[in-house]
RNA sequence: GUGGCUGUAGCUCAGUUGGUUAGAGCGCCUGGUUGUGGUCCAGGAGGCCGGGGGUUCAAGUCCCCUCAGCCACCCCA
C-alpha cells in the first residue's frame, strides 16, 4: 500500500459512471418484476464451505480465485465470487422449500482474484435470477426470455447473440466424457499443454479451446448428442421448442461448457463481439444437483447472473436526469427566501439545485454547468414586489414572475 | 498464474543523440462586469516525470526491481 490507490482490480464508481450503474440494475429489475420475481439479497461473504461445495473442488473459482479468510471466531470465510451459492444455501438454511416455485433476483458486487482486464475486475458486480423448484423446461424458456428482454431494454439485445447448449443429465455426462477422455488421451501428445491438463480436470473444456492445433482434433472428437439419453434429448427439445414460441433467437454452440460443476441439461450464453476477449455478458444454466450436493431436499432449479461492468460498456450514457431549476438568493432576505422556495418547489417535484453562496455570477456559472433549465434570482429588488427574476439558460430570457406563481410557472420548464 | 505494451499537471498528450528553470490543449481560479452564465480578452494556480535502487559530471530520457493500468492467454459475468 505504497500510496493511496484502489486495491488492484477495483474500481470507484463516480458520476456518470455510479448512474448508468444503477440504471441498468434498475431496468434489470422492472423486466424480472413482470416475470414475477423477486427481490433477494443474501450476504457478501459465507462460510467458505459454501462455495467449496457447491462449485465443485476442480473450478478455477475455488482453486485460485477466491477471497479468503480467518475471522476473529477462528471460521473460514469467503467473499462472494458468484451469487446462486449464496441463494442456494439461504433456500435451505431460510426453510423455503415451501414456497415453491421460488423466483428471485439479486444484484451486488462479487470477487474474484484474477488478473485484471478489460471488462475482468476483482470486485465486480452481477444481477442475477434465480427460478428454484421447477424442473420442467418451461422454466429455463422463461428465464432465457427475461434475459432476452432485459437486453432489448437496455438496448444490446441485437449486438449480442444468445449461444445455446445442453449438458445433459448425469448419465449422459457422464458417458460423453468417458468418450471423450478415451478420444483425446489417445491425442494426448498432440494437444496444447493446457488442454492436457483439462483432459485430467474437466475435459469438456478442451471443447472451448482457442488453441489451433487443439481445434483441428476437437473437429473430429466425439459428438455430444450421440452420447445423449432419450429423456435429455427430450428435454432439450423442449427448451428450443419454447424459445421459438416466445421468438427468442440463438444458435446451438456444442462447445459451451459450464466452469462451475453444478450445472446440467441447459445451458446458454449472451455474447458479443464488442468486448474483446472478455465477450460473455450474461450466462447461465440449470443446476438441478445442486441445492442436494449442499445438503438441502433434491430439488431443481434454473437461473442466470450477467455482468454490470460488461452491460455499461455497452449501454453508455445513463438517461438523461430532469433538468434543474437554480435558485439563487441574493443578500440575508434572499437567501432565506431562495431556501424557502427550494423547499416549496421540491414538494412540488421540481428538481432545484440551490446555490448556496457566491452571489449572481457564480450561481450562474454553476447553474451553467449542471446544465440547468432556468436561474431563478431573489434579490431585494424583486422581495420589494413579492417577485422573482426567472430567467431562461437557453435563450436568456427573463421574465418578472410573482413568487405565489412560480410553481406553475416552472412547470413548465421541468 | 504466463506473455506483451504503457505510466509526465484534474483530463488528453508533447518532451530531440542523456544537458540549464519540464511544455501544450482542455478544464479550474481571478479580473475585465458593485445584480447576469454559456462567447471573447488578460492574468494565475496546479508536477516527489508511478515508487525504489543503479550508471553518469549530468537522468523525464539509459539499466534493474517494484507497483498500477491496458491487451492477450487462462478463466469467466
């Protein structure tokens, strides 16, 4: 800690930046609202248990990425790097197995220690949807379709393509990867160093590979929906069946892989082209095993998380805000009168910036700056009359208004 | 964790083969205007040249280390 500087990987979100945040969460969260769901917010750090568990001991996540420490009490805690854990263990620990089917959303920072880049922070945040308690594939159609929706609000939807996958149950898993470690491991000196070692902990992933050498064998590796049960076929079936009833679009990706260990049958991608490398802005899947593997009843469940930063790269600009009104009160009496308007006009929902000291010019100046509509000035000249001076910042304008109309009269300037 | 590129004013960036007091534009402040912003004019403030060490008579400039940012791998939102 050489100098006063953001830990590595975080970042302060100011101004523009603070706003468009929000105003995406806040999109997310009126699209999910008309799906039904939920608000659900679950802490920022668990028992390191918790996600040692539930994402599986072979993850990047949970061999190398996560925060972790000792807190006074002598347990061992973990900042968040995902939200489904979190949902998933207070949907045992709260007892909610009685309100099935259980639709939440949630929004807030996750962490994850990797090697920054663009559109990669360790602290960065996600809004997310959980659909717990249904296995029918309706319900990965209606959480893909939110997505899809709260997409096209925020504006991306047609710069991004939506990559659609299944993995399968565990059968199906479970004789795909046998097929495939026998196909590569017969590669095995062919294949990139880390595709060898994928090969040991998660071979599906040599399927994802960027490595060219890697691809050419991948191009004559064994296909997954030879290897599928009748009942996932079916399932899958259903899924893409649905999509094309509610007119959502995507394109079949065999290659999609999910990192976390307790996803199943689908899973799916948003990605896009205008963030380099870092091109997944929201993912998810079904994670049917997973609330078991905690310890909780068997139990299904779908949902999705996207990423904030990687939505705000893309969305730009927040919304522009209501213009302001300047109140500027000149001398003791105006002061107090300017402050007693600003009060007034506020009640009636006019958004007032009220200058506090300086005299005309700087207010003006201020006002100038924060883009305001109009400058009301309250001087005594105008007490005398019971006025205020309104002028118009656009055209420079003023009018002479009496101060029992100024409400109505700013109205319009709103 | 691996590799490449980059750190100079609040911001964007110049800075010659190492050579006197480190510059520009924008922004900011003051004045021109005792009650009139945005334009214009004049003036001003603001820099451990990311940090540490080394080479040299001399380092913003060369070398090493370190920190941070960016890009890619990896991984993922």
């Amino acid at each position: 800690m050489a100098k006063l500087q953001p830990v590595r990987g975080t970042h302060d979100l100011i101004g523009d930046d603070a706003r468009a945040h929000l105003a995406i969460a806040g999109t997310a969260r009126e699209v999910a609202e008309r799906y039904g769901f939920g608000p659900m917010a679950t802490p920022i750090f668990e028992f390191t248990e918790v996600f040692k568990r539930t994402l599986g001991d072979t993850s990047d996540i949970v061999t190398k990425e996560m925060y972790t420490f000792e807190d006074k009490g002598g347990d061992s805690l973990t900042l968040r790097p995902e939200g489904t854990a979190g949902v998933a263990r207070a949907f045992i620990s709260g007892g909610l197995q009685n309100e099935l089917p259980l639709k939440c959303f949630y929004h807030g920072p996750m962490f994850r220690h990797e090697r920054p880049q663009k559109g990669r922070q360790r602290q960065f945040h996600q809004f997310g949807v959980e659909l717990i308690g249904v296995a029918e594939p309706s319900a990965d159609v209606e959480v893909i379709a939110m997505a899809a929706d709260i997409l096209d609000a925020l504006g991306v939807l047609s710069e991004t393509t939506l990559e659609l996958n299944t993995l399968g149950d565990a059968p199906s898993k479970e004789r795909y990867r046998a097929a495939l470690v026998e196909y590569f491991s017969d590669l095995s000196d062919k294949l990139s160093d880390d595709s060898r070692d994928r090969l040991v902990r998660n071979p599906l992933r040599i399927l994802d590979s960027k490595d060219a050498g890697d691809r050419a064998l991948i191009a004559d590796a064994p296909d997954f929906d030879d290897y599928m049960t009748e009942e996932a076929a079916a399932f899958f079936a259903a899924v893409q069946d649905g999509l094309d009833t509610v007119g959502v679009a995507y394109t079949r990706n065999p290659h999609i892989v999910r990192g976390l260990d307790y996803y199943s049958h689908t899973a799916f991608e948003f990605t896009t082209e205008a963030l380099g490398a870092q091109g997944t802005v929201l993912a998810g899947g079904r994670y049917d095993g997973l609330i078991e593997t905690m310890g909780g009843p068997k139990t299904a469940g779908v949902g999705w998380a996207a990423g904030i930063e990687r939505l705000a790269m893309m969305t730009g600009e927040a919304p522009a805000l209501p213009r302001a009104i300047t109140l500027i009160g000149l001398g003791d009496a105006g002061e107090r009168e300017a402050l007693r308007l600003s009060s007034e006009l506020r009640h009636a929902g006019l958004t007032v910036e009220l200058i506090y000291k300086g005299g005309l010019k700087r207010g003006l100046k201020r006002a100038d700056r924060i883009h305001a509509a109009a400058a009301v000035l309250i001087g005594d000249d105008e007490l005398a009359r019971g006025a205020a001076t309104v002028r118009d910042l656009d055209s420079g304008e003023q009018v002479d208004v009496a101060i029992t109309d100024l409400k109505d009269h700013l109205a319009a300037h709103r």
